[in-house]
C-alpha cells in the first residue's frame, strides 16, 4: 500500500510539473510574409517596356512546370531582410540571395547577384512585389499575387539580346490538391 501511494505522489508530482511547462512555440521567419511556393509563368519582356503586357513572349507557362515554379524562403541566417528565391524546376537555372522590404513586401533592386546554380552567371532584381489576396486559384480562393523581374547574365546564350528583362508572375501555391495546375 505505501509502495502504491508513493507512486500516486510520484505521477500526481509529475503531472503537475507538466501541466505547469509551457507549450513549444516554433520560432517565427522575419521573412515568412515573403516565402512561399509560387506557381508562375515565365514571361519574357519583348517589348521591353519593364510591363507585362500582349507583347511579351511567354515562355513557360503554370502547366509546364508541372510543379510549382519559384519558391521564396529565408536564408540561413534567418536575415529579416533577404530572401532565397529559386526556381526548383529549372525554367531558367538561378537561386539567388535577394534583399527584401518586408513591410511594403516588395524586392529590391539590385545588380549582380551570384546565381548559386551557374558558376560565374549573375541575376539581377529590376524590381519585385507581393500583393496579399490579388489572385485567384484554380478553385477560386483568394491567393497573394507575385511579380518578380529579373535579368539573367547567361541570357545571350539561350538566345535572348543582353539585358533582356523576364518577368516571373503568378500566385502562392495554396497546398490544395484543386489548385494544382498539372
């Protein structure tokens, strides 16, 4: 019997102590208002008017990737003010380290970034931006918008003119079988 109620103070003890921890919050990204998976459409700037527009050229379409096009997350680091953006499907090869402005969610310009995918290429970030709840998916739901335009130094060997402007527009990836665009 005291073996018994020792063990019944001991358990009583111990559910208390527990009862008393707090739960286990995971640690917050600076960035998480910036990172995602994106479906896009690769839309290469023909008319070279820094818009898309009826004149450009698209070049990979949200069915073509077969998966979702870029994805946007935080660095190592966990910088508040950089991003990784990478094309996983490898449209046009880049993953670069891109500075951010997470309160107005834009992306800033900037010139000559190393792309961690093609030893000696660069990207560069003409001018980028989020926009909450401005696309649809394919079921309807509202989605945050994204556009992002690039300049890629190894555009001349896939037979684009130097400096030519490509664009990567679309909408976050709501994780919904429905809204999967294959």
């Amino acid at each position: 019997m005291k073996k018994f109620l020792k063990l019944s103070a001991i358990a009583g003890l111990l559910v208390s102590m527990s009862a008393c921890q707090k739960e286990y919050e995971a640690p917050k990204s600076p960035v998480v208002e910036m990172s995602g998976k994106w479906w896009v459409e690769l839309i290469f700037d023909a008319d070279e008017d820094g818009k898309v527009s009826a004149d450009d050229e698209l070049l990979v379409s949200y069915h073509d990737f077969g998966a979702v096009g870029i994805i946007t997350s935080n660095i190592a680091s966990n910088a508040p003010d950089t991003v990784l953006i990478s094309d996983p499907e490898e449209s046009w090869p880049f993953k670069i380290k891109a500075p951010v402005n997470v309160s107005d969610l834009t992306f800033k310009p900037v010139t000559g970034l190393p792309n961690m995918d093609i030893e000696e290429a660069t990207v560069d970030v003409v001018s980028g931006k989020i926009l909450k709840g401005a696309a649809k998916t394919l079921s309807g739901a509202a989605a945050d918008s994204i556009i992002l335009s690039l300049k890629f130094s190894d555009a001349a060997d896939y037979g684009f003119p130097e400096g030519a402007v490509f664009f990567y527009s679309g909408h976050r990836d709501s994780g919904q079988p429905e809204d999967q665009h294959q």
